[in-house]
C-alpha cells in the first residue's frame, strides 16, 4: 500500500510542479511551485503515516483479539484512531501555521494518499 501511495505522492508533487507551471506561468517555478511541491509532500507525508498508524493498529487488534475477550479486541483500534487524529490534525496545523505551506496543496496531498490506500485496497 505504501508504493501505492508513493507513487500517488510523485504524481501529485509533479502535478502541483505543472500547475504552478500553467497557471501563474514558468517564472513563478522557483518560488511558488516549489512551495506548492513542499505542501503535496507534507500532505502526502501526513497520509502515509496515517496508513502506518492504521495498519499497526488494525494488526494490534487482531493480536488483542487472539488474546483477550472481545470486548477488548476493538481498543487497539479506538487508540489508533485517536493517535491517527493526533497527528493528522497537528501536522496539518505545524504545516498550516508554522510552515506556511498552502493548505489547497496540503489537503490535494492528504486526500490523494488516502484514494492511494483506497486504490491498492481494493485490487
């Protein structure tokens, strides 16, 4: 699911390159299309790392259930969503307010990671 998602991250990186290329016009390349770049790849960034907090929480439960009643089969995965909240929703912000990165971008990162698991998930 990771190569997945890279390569979905490539393509969006390449994407915002293009469309800062397109629109403003090459000469705002150097700036503006680099900061785009750096945005898709924090989002990008952010959804990997949510599939990786998935993906280990899912497993923990299904060690959990093997061990104990199941009742407490599911907190592995109550833990790993708030985890996963945690660092979607604070890496957004650190991404937002301390690297002013543009949030369109950002959220285009995020969201095509997330199709990415959706895209690999379902072959």
């Amino acid at each position: 699911m990771l190569a997945a998602q890279a390569a979905l991250a490539l393509g969006v990186i390449a994407l915002a390159v293009i469309a800062t290329a397109l629109h403003p016009g090459p000469a705002a390349l150097p700036e503006a299309g680099l900061q785009r770049a750096k945005a898709a790849a924090f989002g990008a960034l952010l959804g990997m790392l949510a599939t990786v907090v998935t993906a280990r929480s899912v497993l923990k439960s299904g060690e959990a259930a093997a061990r104990h009643p199941a009742g407490l089969a599911i907190l592995p995965v109550y833990s790993g969503l708030l985890v996963k909240l945690l660092l979607v929703a604070g890496g957004a912000f650190a991404g937002l307010v301390w690297l002013q990165l543009g949030p369109l971008f950002l959220l285009l990162g995020y969201i095509t990671m997330q199709a990415g698991y959706l895209w690999a998930g379902g072959r």
